[in-house]
C-alpha cells in the first residue's frame, strides 16, 4: 500500500507543480481553479482515446513512438482545448488558451506518467525513471502543446482572413513531440541533444508567454488606469 502510495505521488507531482508554474504566468486575470482543474482531469481522460488510436495505427513499436504518438497525442489534446474551453465565457484574454492548453497536456502527461512509474517499480528502476520523467517527459508535453496553443491564441486576436494558420502551429508542436522521442529512443549523445531541445522549448514558451501578455486586453486596461 505504502508502495502504491509512493508511485501515485511521484506520477502526480510533477504535473501538479508545472501546472502551477504555469497558471502563476496569468498575472492580468487568472483563470477559476476550477476550471483550470477541469482541464486537467479532461487531459487525464484523452488518453483513453488517444491509447485505442495508438493501438490501432501503432503496428511497429518504432513508428508508433515516432509518429503515432505525437500525431495522435498533439491532436487529441489540440481537440480537447478547441471543443471544451475555446468557447468559454472565461477565455478572455489570448494567455487563457495556454493556461487551459497547459491543464490538457499535464493531465494527460500524469496519466502517462503513472503508467511509466508502475512499469519502472516492477523493474526496479523508479526513482531514476521518476526523476528523469519530471524534469523531461512531463514538462515536454505541455511545452509540445503550447506551440499550438500559441496559434489558436493568436487567431483569438486576429479575427481577419490573414491569420495564422493553427495547421502550423500544430504541425510544428508535432514535430518537436516526434524530435524529442526520437532522441530518447535512439540519439546516443541523448543527454546532450535533450538539453538542447529542452532549452529551445523553454525559450520558446517564455517567449509566447511575453507576446500574450503584451497583447492581453488587460494590460492595456492597467495601462488607461495607470
């Protein structure tokens, strides 16, 4: 029970802290924990669809690392954001789709993570597993998903026939989910490689996050008030 106990904590963790460093980025108007929470448990579902279609399309076990799962992954969790809380009435600011964005991608990373825990008590290896996870796997999956949710942001803004197109963001968070599997399934200096793609993936968000904000219609209302 105590081990049990143990690995739930450890799966869980992590996604909990990241979300929370994430949700403390919505400085103008913070979104309700409760639909924060939301999220997270609708991310944690998604991976009951997103398992079956893995299954399904995922007949070579490279493949299905490489491919299958970031396309099918990226997708789920884009379409999750898209159907559930794009519309709602307290999406009101372009950061909101990266905060919510962030609660699909870290409820489905704790899910997936557990499974990894599980897997790693059985052989032995689960504090190594469970700090390499937290620092890498669980954090990549909601950087990976807030390069689409950077699009969907900017079409929150840009209501003309000229913006951006979310098939690029969405394919772009795609391929850094395919890069990032690739170097842990085969890069033999993979330590090295996933410094650098953690770094540029960091870089990246803290980037969309200064945009969003600078964007935000708060800010300019802070601005009118000062």
């Amino acid at each position: 029970m105590f081990a049990l106990l143990v690995i739930l904590t450890a799966g869980a963790a992590p996604g909990l802290f990241w979300m929370w460093y994430v949700y403390k980025k919505d400085v103008f108007e913070p979104e309700p924990l409760s639909l924060v929470t939301k999220a997270f448990f609708c991310g944690a579902l998604s991976t009951i669809p997103a398992l079956v279609l893995e299954i399904i399309f995922g007949f070579d076990g490279t493949f299905s690392l490489i491919v299958v799962a970031p396309v099918v992954e990226e997708c789920i969790k884009c379409f999750v954001v898209v159907f559930f809380f794009l519309k709602n009435k307290e999406v009101n600011e372009p950061l909101d789709i990266l905060i919510y964005a962030t609660a699909v991608a870290l409820g489905f990373a704790t899910i997936e993570n557990l499974g990894y825990l599980l897997t790693a008590a059985v052989r032995g290896n689960l504090p190594q597993v469970a700090f390499l996870r937290a620092l890498l796997s669980v954090p990549g999956h909601f950087l990976f998903s807030t390069i689409w949710a950077l699009g969907l942001a900017l079409q929150f803004v840009n209501t003309t026939p000229r913006r951006p197109a979310l098939s690029l963001y969405l394919g772009a968070s795609i391929l850094a989910h395919a890069a990032f599997n690739t170097i842990a399934a085969f890069a033999p200096f993979g330590g090295l490689l996933f410094i650098l793609i953690m770094a540029l993936l960091w870089l990246r968000f803290h980037r969309s996050v200064r945009l969003l904000l600078g964007i935000s219609p708060f800010k300019t209302k802070e601005k009118g008030e000062a």
